[in-house]
C-alpha cells in the first residue's frame, strides 16, 4: 500500500528540463523535491551551449539581470567543407544586437548552476550527490523513488524524470527499452581559452557580442553528423558528433577525440582557434531519432523531460531550450491536476502530451520527421557533396584563361560523373523529404 506523499513532486535531474520542471511547480507553491546525481547541478556539464531567450523567458522573465550569459550572438555561419575549404553562408544583422537579445552563448556549468539557485530560491528542496536507484510502484503506479543514500524511500503524488539521454529509471521500470545505437548521436567538445581581445578581432565582433558556427562535410569522416564553434566571452567551444552506431562501422575506426583533433586542425578552422589553450573535454550523448523516436512520455503518476524523452530539434540544435520548454510544460500539467483534484493517473497526465502537440516542440519535430533517416541512410551528403561544391566554387572564381560558360560545364559535367543525372535528382527528393 502507498504510504502517504511527502512531496507532491519528485523532479529526477537537475540540468535545464527538470530546472525548468522544479521552478515552476515550487513557484506555484508545490512541494517539490528535486534530486541531482552530481556533486552540485552543473558539475557534470563543462561545455558551452547555446540558449535561446523565449524558452527561458517562458519560466523567468527577468532571467537576463542575473544568469551567467557569455555573448549575445549576431551573426550565424553555416559552413560545408572539404578537406581543405569551405563553402558557406553568413547570416550578420545589426536587429540581432539590440536588446532584448535573441540567443546567447552559455557555459553549462555555471548556467545549470544559477538555474538551480533559482529552484531553491522558489521554494524546492535540493538533495544532491544522491542517485536514484529505482521508482517505487504502487500496482501500477509511480508513487516515489528509491535512493541509494541516507533518504532511503521517498513518496510524492507525482515523479519527473529528467535524468538524461537512456533514462535509466524508466528502462528499469518498462516505460521504454534500450535508446538504439543509430538514435543517438555521441559528441565530444573542448573548451580553449584565449584573451577576450583575440576573439573579438578573430570574429570581428564588440565586447559582448558573440558567433555561432555550424559545420557539415568531411570533417565528420563520412558519418552523418555535424561541428561547431561557439565564441564565449574568453574561450571557444569546439565539438563534433556522430551517430553512435557510425563510430562502430566506420572502416577508418576514427575514435571520437581523433575526430576532433582532425577537425581542429582543417585549414579553415585552425587559425580561428590557433593559441587556444584547452582547458576543458567532455564527451556526451545526445538523441537524434527525432520524432519516430519519441517514446511514451507520460504514465500513472510519471512523466518524461529532456534529453530523457529524446527531444531534441534536428535542424535548429535547440537542446537545451526544448528540454526547458518540456519540464515547464510537465510542471504546467502537474499544477493543473492538482487543481482539478484529478489525481495523477495517466487520463490526467496526458495533458501533458496534447500540450507538447500544441507546441514548437513537436511541431517541428514533426516537420523534420525525416531529416535522421535521410541523412543517415545518404553518407554522400557529407562526403561527395561538399568536395562537388567546393571543387565548383573554386572552378567558377578562379582566374585562369578559361572562359567562364567553359568552366560552367566543366562543373555539371563533375556533378554528373560523381553522382549521375538519376542521382542528382534522387539526392534533390531527399533533400526534400528531410526539410519540407
């Protein structure tokens, strides 16, 4: 028989969606209990990260007077690269530099550090270096969790789960099975310090100002992933990912660290990160089955937030601001159960659900439904496609006696010999099924 709640709600994790889940239940005068694995919220997340504003403006309007910001970002750079150039594109505008400002670079250890004063500050109680070993059940309902530590078993009307990607307690208790290898990506970043002025005259950017770029092509040595390179206010953060079950096929056998030092030393990005010293290596899964992925978020007496519940946007990179936007939603159907009295069986819970349909989350997830199985089942998107665009830039804009409608058929007559004209136009559906 269930004994009687001590909380009325158990938040598993304290990264940006179960902060986002504790704050909003604590603020709205819940008794809530949040419990964190790591030494203190933060202390398991060393890279830099990228915050878009509306997410947290959502759960904390005046977030910007006191959180750990880096730069603002005003301009975004989308590179494909071969093995020695890129080709890309720049997005700079001025409207992106005038508050209140849309994105931010973050370092996620001291902003899952703030987020989490604030969840204190609403009233939560925060129990960390504790794990949670299992959900304790009531027939077959979640009523509490078992920890590994002096706390022993603790009840609450209601458990969120936000402890990660594969969460651990809900394969233990059947909500979902084992994340597979092809829907999970595997990331490693660095952060490299350098002088505040050397980024600045690196990136052409003011004092808090900050850039964002983006990278696909060989650099992920024929996997289906992507790089980056975010500018802090005295450091840069520098990573790659690839698709798990890439790593274990891959016929090159390139190790993840091995990737990123390949990387790092490209022609195009070595002088941007050139004197860097690295202070920081984290290597971190995160999801990217996309939709199809998505498993059963919510239950009797459960829900699932986060990277827990696979959510994460294959086109725009928006981790941490989609797990926000789950635990507030989570939080936002918690508070209204209580309120009706409906109790927290899954007919109540599934308010939850209807609320992420009714949102970007899983609209976009929704669009972009086929953007993993396409990119994954198609290698040459990151290795034929960037040399034929590289190798046609530079065909077009160098100057060498040829004329130019010459040196334009050379460039259709390479796109044909490397993937013919039935090709072509299959990689043009493709292209079109992931981003319609």
């Amino acid at each position: 028989m269930k004994k009687t709640s001590q909380f009325d709600a158990i938040v598993v994790g304290a990264g940006p969606s179960g902060n986002a889940a504790a704050y909003v239940m604590a603020k709205a005068g819940l008794k809530v209990l949040q419990i964190e694995r790591g030494e203190y919220p933060g202390s398991k997340n060393v890279q830099g990260a990228i915050l878009y504003a509306n997410a947290l403006e959502e759960i904390i309007p005046d977030f910007r007077d006191d959180a750990p910001l880096e730069r603002h970002i005003i301009e975004q750079r989308m590179w494909m690269l071969d093995d020695t150039s890129f080709v890309g594109t720049h997005v700079r505008s001025d409207d992106y530099n005038k508050p209140p400002y849309n994105r931010y670079t973050i370092i996620r250890a001291q902003f899952d550090k703030w987020f989490s004063s604030k969840v204190r500050e609403a009233g939560a109680l925060l129990i960390c270096e504790t794990t949670v070993n299992h959900l304790i059940m009531d027939g077959d309902q979640v009523v509490g969790v078992q920890c590994d530590r002096e706390q022993g078993d603790v009840y609450a009307d209601v458990v969120i789960l936000a402890d990660g990607v594969n969460s651990t307690l809900a394969r233990k208790a059947g909500f979902h099975g084992e994340i597979k290898a092809g829907n999970v990506a595997l990331a490693v970043k660095e952060i490299l310090f350098m002088p505040e002025e050397t980024i600045r005259q690196r990136f052409n950017v003011g004092e808090e100002e900050g850039v964002v770029i983006e990278m696909v092509g060989r650099i992920t040595d024929g996997m289906m992933g992507t790089g980056f390179l975010y500018t802090n206010k005295e450091s840069l953060t520098i990573g790659v990912g690839c698709m798990l079950g890439d790593f274990k096929k891959n016929p090159n056998r390139t190790s993840p660290y091995v990737l990123l030092e390949q990387m790092k030393r490209h022609p195009s990005i070595a002088p941007l990160i050139d004197g860097g010293e690295m202070k920081e290596y984290c290597a971190h899964l995160i999801p990217e089955g996309g939709f199809h992925a998505i498993p059963q978020v919510y239950g009797n007496g459960w829900m699932i937030v986060g990277d827990s519940g696979g959510f994460v946007n294959a086109a725009h990179r928006e981790g941490s601001n989609l797990a926000m936007t789950t635990g507030r939603l989570a939080a936002e159907t918690v508070i209204a159960a209580k309120a009706a009295g409906a109790g927290y069986r899954a007919g109540a819970l599934k308010a939850y659900k209807a609320a992420l349909d009714d949102s970007f989350v899983m609209k976009d997830l929704h669009k972009y439904r086929d953007m993993p199985g396409v990119l994954h089942d198609n290698p040459q998107f990151f290795t034929t496609w960037p040399d034929l665009v590289a190798h046609a830039a530079r065909t077009m804009i160098t100057v060498d006696g040829v004329d130019k409608k010459s040196k334009e058929r050379e460039v259709i007559a390479s796109f044909r010999r490397s993937r013919s004209l039935t090709g072509l136009v299959g990689d043009a559906y493709k292209l079109w099924r992931a981003f319609r």
